[in-house]
C-alpha cells in the first residue's frame, strides 16, 4: 500500500509540476480538468453527481473557465454568477421536484471546487507567477508532511477528536511553524526572481505561515464532508490516495489564499 501510494504521488506530483513549469494553455487545461473531475467527486459524494442541478453545475464550470480561458476580467465572479442562475433557474421550473438545499449544495459545489481551484492557474498568470505558484504546495503539502513529522514524535493532544482523531496540536503547531521555515528558506533561494514583492524572504514566510493555516482547514473540510456522507474517498483516481478532492483539498484553499497575499503584498 505504502509502495502504491508513493509511486502514485509522485506521479501526481510530476504531472502537476510539468503542467505548472509549462504554464499557458497546459496549466489551464490541467486545472480545468481536475477541478472538473473534483466536481464531479464532490457531487457524487452527495449523490447527486447526475441530476439537473448537477449539470447546470457542471455548465457553470464550463462558463468559468471559458471566460478564464480567454482572459475576461472578473471571469471567476461572472462564472459562479451564471452557475448560480442556471441551478436556480433549474430549482425553479422544476419546483418541487428538487429542494432548496439540493440547489445550494450544487451551487457550494461550484463555489468549493470549480471556483477555488481556479485560483491555481490565476496564481500563475500573476507577475513572477512562476515562482510564487510553489508558494501554493509549500503551504499545503509542507504543512502537511511538518505537521505529521512533528505530530508522530511529539504529538500527544489531540485536537479534533471527532473529526479527524490522528491531528493533534502539537503537530497543528508544528506545520504551520514548519511551511513558514520552508518559506523563508525559499524566499532566501529565489528572492531575486519575485521582484514584484516586497521583501521577498519576509513576504513568502508570512504566505506560507498563512497558507498552512488554511490548508489544514481545507484539509479539515473534505474531511467533515466525508464524514457527513460516509464515504471514505472520494473516488479511486489515484491509487494510495483516492481522488482529485482527497489529494487537492488543502490546495483548494492555499491557492486562493496565495493569490490574494500575493496580490496585496505586492504581485
């Protein structure tokens, strides 16, 4: 299992670097497809991945990234706007057939993953893109594997007993302290290629100190919603893994958050 998970990840993890070192047209086709697959993996989690609100959905994804693809300012606020007319307007002249919530959860769908994980490629298409976006994985993926470290060898309080029994404080502490070292070192290596911000080695620390916060939220709500539906994964797509939604649920989250850090602080 060990073996399977580690190949797996690596694999996932060449991809997305090769997808994000390309940029353009790969990294947007890349992004699209994953958060349309995570769209869907959320949706089926709620058993409703093939009903009307679910499609309307689905045409909300498709007019997000039709206009992010061809550069329309404030694409991603006229995306969810079009999204959420379309599933209410589904609701509405199929009433009752669906309930209010149905229409929400597919419309927090659209918001949850299809939205958020735009910001993946808006990231990059900023200034000094290229070197901002790993920003986006050492928040997520060096918090996570800081907080394990440090939670497996000192970890003692738990700190979401219910919702997730193996995280502890010690080990919270330790991955947000820990994808804040691993941002000051980057910005030490690589501060000369971010211009655009301030203080790069100050300014990257404070993102990924940032990041990892919001990471372990992201992390933290796939989780809740699996609990809610009582699944396990939320699909097979990776081996060791699960799916789209079960590796990228921190990122959902730090890419955003790097997005808007950058853009105050100076990007």
């Amino acid at each position: 299992m060990f073996k399977t998970r580690l190949i797996s990840g690596v694999i996932v993890l060449a991809i997305a670097v090769a997808a994000i070192l390309a940029g353009g047209y790969v990294l947007f086709f890349f992004t699209a497809a994953i958060s349309l697959i995570g769209l869907f993996e959320y949706y089926r989690a709620l058993t409703m991945e093939k009903s009307l609100t679910a499609i309307a959905g689905y045409c909300g994804w498709a007019v997000l990234y039709l206009l992010l693809f061809f550069g329309v300012h404030g694409a991603a606020m006229m995306g969810m706007a079009a999204g959420t007319i379309f599933i209410m307007s589904v609701y509405v002249f199929t009433f009752p057939r669906f309930k209010a919530q149905d229409a929400f959860a597919a419309i927090a769908g659209l918001a949850y993953v299809a939205l958020l994980m735009s910001f993946l490629y808006q990231v990059r298409i900023l200034e000094d893109g290229l070197w901002i976006i790993p920003l986006v994985f050492i928040s997520a993926w060096g918090n996570d594997t800081c907080a394990y470290c440090v939670g497996m060898l000192i970890g003692k309080h738990k700190m979401f007993p219910v919702l997730s029994p193996k995280k502890s404080v010690e080990g919270f502490i330790g991955g947000i302290a820990g994808a804040a070292v691993l941002g000051l070192i980057y910005g030490l290596l690589f501060g000369k290629n971010l211009p655009s911000l301030n203080m790069p080695a100050a300014v990257c620390t404070l993102i990924c100190g940032v990041g990892a916060l919001i990471a372990v939220v992201g992390d933290l709500a796939a989780s809740a919603i699996k609990r809610d539906t009582q699944i396990k994964d939320y699909g097979k797509l990776i081996p060791g893994h699960g799916g789209i939604l079960d590796r990228f649920d921190s990122i959902l989250f730090t890419a955003p958050a790097v997005f808007i850090l950058a853009v105050l602080l100076g990007a």
